[in-house]
C-alpha cells in the first residue's frame, strides 16, 4: 500500500479521506495545525503532526508516493488567509512534492476555479486562489488529478457522478464524502495521464470518472 501525505487532513473532506485510505490500507501522514482535531482516528498507520501551513512543510513529503492537498483558509476567514493558504501553500506544497519526486499530486479545487472572471460573486478571490494553485500544479511537471467539486453538501454519498457540467446550477452539487472518495480512488487510478474534472451528484461510479 501507499503512503499518503494529506495537507488538510483534520477538514471536513480531508478528515473523511483520512478515514477511507485508511481503512483501504494506506499508510496516512497528516500534518495540521490541531492535531486534536484529529484525536478521534486511532490507526496504526496514520501519523499525525502538527504543522503550520504558513511556515516551511517540506520535511514531511520525503518518501510519499501522493500528495493530497485539501487544506482551505475556511469562509470565516479573510483575504490574506485565502492568499496564505488555498494559493500561497498550495504552491508550496507543489515545490516541495516535485524537490521530493513524490508520483502524483492530487489537489482538491473547485466549480469555478477554471474561469474566476465568469463568477460574480463574494469568492471571487477564492476562486482566483485556486486558479492560480491548479495552473501552478498543472505546468509543474507532477503526474497529477485536480478535482473541482461544486456546493458541498453534508449528507451520505452515492459513489456515483458526474464530470459534466449541470445545465441547472442547483444541480451542481456534491456530498463530501464523494469527494473524500474520489480522492482515494484517484490515489489508486492505474493510468498515469493528467486529470482535471468537475464533481457533481451523477450516475457514473467515481472509480470510473477518476480512471
């Protein structure tokens, strides 16, 4: 099995997707800035550390065979942790994974982070952030998956949907847990081509959306 690095592993998708390599066989390093959020998963092969995304995390991406990065500044935060964070250590987290020859590098994105300029509206510096993290990945050289999921919903999920944009908006919606398993599954995919794809409720299995 492989070794998961996971930037983001105590939020509400990452905290899921720890759970799931873990039961998949994984091994899971988890640094965060709260390791108590973490305290409820006892695992032998997760470990946890504590780590703050603003300052230098390279240490942790020697020996990774993927990284994961769902780390986000949070809605009740502002600007500056949008830039720190969902841009700013984003980026980071690439220099280090290609300095560490890590495999692939699989970024957790969002609906509309392809065109900012389309979206009127409040989290237009979010989406500016995560476009400028997706293009700094894409042209980074790493073998890599960006997964661009629309309104989250907390809610059980399906394993099934959908890569195509919805013609109705409210349709554009994804639990997290599909997320969360989308990403185990593209940790696991057998091809090695670039992938970029939205997420939405739908009817296609994700193991097939990621293949």
């Amino acid at each position: 099995m492989a070794t998961i690095l996971i930037i983001g592993a105590s939020g509400q998708i990452g905290k899921q997707a720890t759970k799931k390599l873990l039961d998949a066989g994984h091994h899971v390093r988890a640094p965060v800035r709260n390791p108590d959020k973490l305290d409820d998963i006892e695992h032998q092969n997760l470990a946890v550390m504590q780590q703050d995304y603003e300052k230098d995390f390279s240490e942790h991406f020697d020996g990774v065979d993927c990284v994961v990065f769902t780390a986000g500044s949070g809605a009740g935060t502002g600007p500056d942790k949008t830039l720190l964070i969902d841009l700013w250590a984003a980026r980071n987290a690439v220099e280090y994974a290609k300095a560490a020859q890590v495999p692939r590098f699989i970024m957790v994105s969002s609906i509309g982070a392809d065109d900012p300029d389309a979206v009127d509206s409040a989290i237009k510096p979010y989406l500016v952030a995560k476009h400028m993290a997706d293009q700094h990945l894409i042209h980074s050289g790493l073998s890599h998956v960006i997964l661009r999921p629309g309104s989250l919903l907390n809610e059980p999920g399906t394993h099934l949907v959908s890569g195509d944009m919805p013609a109705n908006m409210d349709d554009a919606v994804i639990p997290r847990e599909d997320v969360a398993t989308a990403i185990v599954e593209s940790v696991s995919r057998a091809s090695s081509s670039n992938l970029v794809t939205y997420l939405f409720k739908g009817e296609t299995p994700v193991s097939q959306l990621v293949e």
